[in-house]
C-alpha cells in the first residue's frame, strides 16, 4: 500500500480553512479606502489645501472604490459558500488579490495627502491633527475587524439557527 502524503480530507480542510482568511484580507482594502477618505477630507473640507481631480469630484469620487469592494467582497463571499466548484477558491483568491491591489492605491492616495497637508498646511497642521491621520488607520483595521466578524460568524450562526427553527 502505499504512503499518501496528501490526503483528499486534508485538501478540504485547508480549502476550509481559507475561506474566513479570504474574507478577512478584505480588511486591508477597506481600512486604505476609509483612511484615504479621511485624508482628503482633512485636505480638502478642513485645511483648504487641496482639491479633487475626480470627474465626480468630492465626495461622490470617494465612492468609485466602494463600488469595486462592495461587489467584490459580494462576489468572493458567493463563491467561497455558495457556489460549489473547482474554480471557485482560485476566482476568489484572485480577486481578493485585486481588492488588496486597490487597497494599495487608497493607501498611497491618503498617504500623499497626508504629504499635501504636511507640505502645504503650514502651522495649521498640529501634532494632533498627524496622530488623529494616522490614528484612523489602527480604528479603522479594529472597525472593519469587528465589522467582518460579526457578519462572517455572527449573522450567519443566526442565519443557520433561523433556518433550524423553521425548518419542517
């Protein structure tokens, strides 16, 4: 008989495993939107000191990035748990990686307003005012943490204990 080094269970366990790590790295994305949101809001509404190259201009180019991670963390979510095939894991591993992705481009747009505010704030800027900037990121990862954890665990325990209860 021989050894095997790699079992079907131990595939399905890890595929299981994954799932909750796909939907948490959507943290990431979404903490960079809502700390390039902040930035720019600072920069724009609160110092005066910049501007919004947005087509849709401000505020309403703020939600180009929820369109994308809305359906996105939609669409990973559907085929980690509801649709069963081969594909599936690989489609939402791919665009978790595209959602980090744009998560990268929030963070680098809030970070250069975090530069225009530096550069071009003056002494208006206190010190207050950099901790409250990069304070926002370390509540926004504990917000969105909070926020995937009770949906991914909380709303569907409920969801599946509902379904007990009124099932014949």
């Amino acid at each position: 008989m021989p050894l095997l080094l790699h079992s079907e269970r131990d595939e399905s366990m890890n595929a299981e495993r994954m799932k909750p790590i796909l939907l948490y790295s959507y943290i990431f994305p979404f903490s960079c939107w809502t700390f390039d949101v902040t930035a720019t809001f600072y920069a724009i509404n609160i110092l005066h000191v910049a501007a919004e190259t947005n087509p849709l201009g401000w505020p309403f180019g703020a939600l180009g990035a929820l369109s994308f991670y809305i359906p996105a963390l939609t669409f990973t979510y559907l085929l980690l748990f509801r649709i069963k095939n081969r594909l599936s894991p690989v489609i939402a591993v791919l665009e978790t990686a595209l959602a980090i992705g744009f998560g990268f481009m929030n963070l680098f747009a809030g970070l250069h307003n975090v530069g225009i505010v530096h550069m071009y704030g003056g002494g208006e800027v206190s010190l207050i005012g950099y901790a409250a900037l990069f304070g926002n990121i370390f509540v926004q990862l504990f917000f969105w943490t909070v926020f995937f954890a009770l949906i991914l665990f909380g709303v569907r325990e409920i969801l599946i204990r509902i379904g007990r209860k009124f099932s014949p």
